[in-house]
C-alpha cells in the first residue's frame, strides 16, 4: 500500500510542477524549439521554395495542359502541401 501511495503521490507532484510558470514556460520552449527543429528538417525544400511564391497555383511545378489535369495535380498538391 505505501508503494501505491508513494506512486500517486510522485506523480501528482510531477503534474503540479508542470503547471508552475517556470515550468511551463521551459515546456513550452523546448516543445517549440523540437517542432520548429523538425520542420526545418523535414522540410527544407518546402521553406526554401514557398516563401517567394505569390499564389498557389505558383506552386506547381509544371503547368498541364487541360483544365482537368491542372486541376488533379493542384489537388495533389494541395494534399502534399496541407
């Protein structure tokens, strides 16, 4: 019973830590500093080419030639893009 009580008690100390501002703030931080690491990983040609294009239909890299195969590729890409 005292390793069950020990357990309960460890653990909402660790909740309630999270809560404190400082703790939080240094969460909210390194949870920042991760995801803008991995976009940056991930997705270094998208950054690289997206920043200059004016409209999304700048985006695709060839244009087809009927209107329903500009269509189809816009929607994939719309897709890959998100």
């Amino acid at each position: 019973e005292f390793r069950d009580f020990l357990l309960v008690k460890l653990i909402n100390g660790e909740k309630a830590t999270l809560e404190t501002p400082t703790f939080a703030q240094k969460r909210r931080r390194t949870l920042d500093m991760l995801i803008r690491s991995l976009y940056q990983d991930l997705m270094p040609d998208l950054h690289k080419n997206m920043l200059n294009r004016r409209s999304f239909s700048d985006v695709l890299p060839e244009s087809p030639k009927s209107a329903r195969k500009k269509e189809e590729a816009r929607q994939a890409e719309f897709v890959r893009i998100g």
